[in-house]
C-alpha cells in the first residue's frame, strides 16, 4: 500500500515533466522575434519551424510512445522523454543557422511527445478512485498555467540579459535535473502488481482506428478538436511577435505581461471550467458541448481586438480573457473529457493511446474507460 505522502509527491514530480514539456513551447513562442533578427529568417521560416517541424513529429510519435506506455516501464519512458527534452533545448546554445534549428525542435517535438502519456497513465494507477484522481488530474492540469509564468516571465528575463540562445540552454538544466529524479524516486506500480499469469493482449491499430470511426460522437468531437487547435497553436506563436512588431514592446515586457496572462488567467480558467463541468453539467453531455460552442465562439471577439486595438494595454487587456476561455474550453469534460466518455470497454487501453494517454490501470483494464471521466459525466451508451 503506498503512502499518501509518497503519492503526493508523485503527483507533484509528474506535474512537473508535463510543466517543462509545456515551458519549451512558450519559450520558443516568446523568443520567435529575437530568433528571427539573430538568424535573419523569414516568416515562413518560422512558420515552418514552430508548425510542420515539431508539430508533425509531435503527432505522429505520440500515438506509438502513447500504446509503448501501456505495454512498458512508464517511468523509464517518462525520464529518457525529459531528458532528452532537456538535452535538445540546452543544444540552442550553439545554433547558428535556421537548419540546425530545425533539427533541435525535431528532437524536442520527441522529447515532448513521450512525456504525456506516462505521466497521465501513471497519474491513474497511483489514484485510482474516481474521486481522489479528479482532483489529482486538477493539479496535474495547473501545469499549463505554471509553464506560462516559469516560461513568459523567466524565459523574458533571462532573454533580455543573456539572449536567447543561454535562455534556451538555462531552461534545459532542470529537464536533466528531473529526468534523473523521477528515475531514481518513482516507482512503477505495475512492477508491484501480481503476475497474473497470462499475458495481456492489445487490439491492433486499425481496430482501434475502426471503432473510433464508428462512434460517431467521438469521431465529430476529435474533428473539432482539431480545428480548434489548428486556430489556437497557428496563432500562438505569433501573439508575442505581434506584440512586439506592432506595439513596440521589448522581450521582457512581453514575457511579464503575457506570463501573468497566462499563469492567472490561465489558473482561473482551470478551475472554472472544472467548477462547470461538475457543478451543472454532470449528466447532460449535450449542455456540455454547447457550453464548449459557446466559449470557442467567444474568442473571436477576443481575438479581434487584441489584434485592432491600437494602444498595447488594450490589447492585453483583450487578449486576456481569451487564455482563461481557452483553458476552460480545454478543461471542459465536454472537449476534454468526453472522448473518455464514449470509449468501449473492449478496446479501452487503444482507445486512450490514441485519443488520450490512458488513466485507467492495467489491473483494472476490463472495468472500462478513464475513471476521471466518471467523476463528472456517465459514459454515453456507444453511438451507431
């Protein structure tokens, strides 16, 4: 039996992987302006750069990284993921040109897309009632809002004294630091599980990708998800840029403004799209996806100003807002939550690889979906 001691400081030292994985993005999100004077790069470049050269790496590596975590040593997948990570950042210290850039943000993108899934599927063996994982995964979740003040405010400070490149090599230290932490202070939950004596079978990938085809639901909500990210991750590393073309702001400025933007906005929009959820939504699925149209159709107004206004504390005061709307939206069992919701119980643990990083244990595989799911809504009978 572990400790709740013990298991609190799992849950703080998981969060932490997941903030560092998240503090790279707003680092190279803040650092796009310096970046493109100091190597004289073109807007596609960076286009390129902050979309297709992490991006598609993060995507494809994070379904087999994701299905690997079901089958093996979390926690060694979680420390090699972080330290890479922390590797490939601390390796901008000596880029000189746009293709070795590149090939720092690929090996990041691979970092990055290993550290998820264990640490999420650990998060479910560790706490495995529904009640004490709802709130575990509400501290796991603050890791968005922390990355934005850890990597806003001290990734501006520390550009605007040293430059961008020592920012990105100071920024790495504590990814090595934690890779080795979490290696030698975690423990697998699954190396302390009796053998049972038969070993587990997984569906195949097309047989996951067929029945999440056939659940309608699932299927509409996945593509909405996509577009709403396309929107959100093809604006966001341009805001700070913006900022600073348009309105004359310095890497420091745009780094305090925005990581207080994030972290407190950010923290509310946590907090209250869980309070949401719960609180009046709990068993009505179709409540949930209105309330999320709601909220995604409410940044566009958001968006509008914040790139029209013409004095820069009017546009800050626009755009903050929509970061707490995004959070919420994020947060939101309907976008967030409901994939878990529909999921079958026979191809569970697939399932989950590919739309999320499964919560459930690998003892308790056949009892269904994300348990935090059944916190705040019942899982819907699949659709035909």
């Amino acid at each position: 039996m572990v400790n709740a001691a013990y298991r609190r400081y799992v849950l703080v030292a998981l969060t932490a992987v997941y903030t560092l994985n998240l503090v790279d993005r707003v680092l190279i999100m803040l650092l796009l302006q310096p970046i493109k004077e100091d190597l004289h790069v073109s807007d596609s470049q960076l286009g390129f750069l902050t979309g297709i050269a992490f991006g598609l790496f993060y995507a494809t590596l994070g379904v087999p990284i994701a299905r690997l975590a079901d089958r093996r040593n979390r926690v060694t997948i979680a420390s090699t993921a972080i330290g890479l990570w922390g590797l490939t950042v601390m390796a901008c210290l000596s880029v000189t040109n746009f293709v070795q850039l590149v090939f720092a943000r690929v090996a990041a993108a691979v970092g990055e897309a290993g550290g998820k899934p264990p640490t999420y599927s650990l998060i479910g063996d560790y706490f495995p009632l529904p009640a004490e994982r709802t709130r575990a995964m509400s501290v796991y979740w603050l890791s968005s809002p922390a990355s934005g003040l850890i990597g806003f405010i001290g990734g501006g400070a520390l550009s605007a004294h040293f430059g961008w490149r020592l920012t990105f090599f100071l920024m790495g230290i504590p990814g090595l630091l934690l890779a080795v932490l979490v290696k030698l202070t975690i423990r697998e939950p699954r190396m302390s599980a009796a053998p049972s004596g038969k070993q587990a079978s997984f569906p195949s990938m097309r047989q996951v990708l067929v029945a999440l085809w056939r659940q309608h639901s699932c299927r509409h909500v996945s593509i909405a998800l996509i577009l709403f990210y396309t929107m959100g991750l093809g604006l966001g590393p341009w805001q700070a840029a913006f900022l600073m073309r348009s309105h004359g702001m310095g890497t420091a400025e745009v780094g305090l403004w925005f990581g207080l933007i994030f972290g407190v906005a950010g923290i509310v929009g946590v907090l209250l799209g869980g309070y949401v959820a719960s609180r009046w939504f709990t068993h009505n699925e179709r409540g949930q996806m209105r309330v999320t149209a709601l909220v995604v159709t409410s940044l566009v107004p958001c968006y509008v100003a914040f790139l029209t206004l013409p004095e820069k504390l009017q546009a800050l005061a626009a755009f903050a807002p929509s970061s707490s709307i995004s959070i919420i939206d994020r947060w939101n069992t309907s976008s967030n939550l409901l994939p878990a919701c529909i999921i079958s119980d026979k191809s569970a643990a697939s399932l989950n690889a590919v739309l999320m990083p499964r919560l459930t244990s690998r003892r308790s595989r056949s009892s269904g979906s994300v348990a935090l799911s059944s916190a705040w809504c019942p899982r819907m009978a699949a659709d035909t």
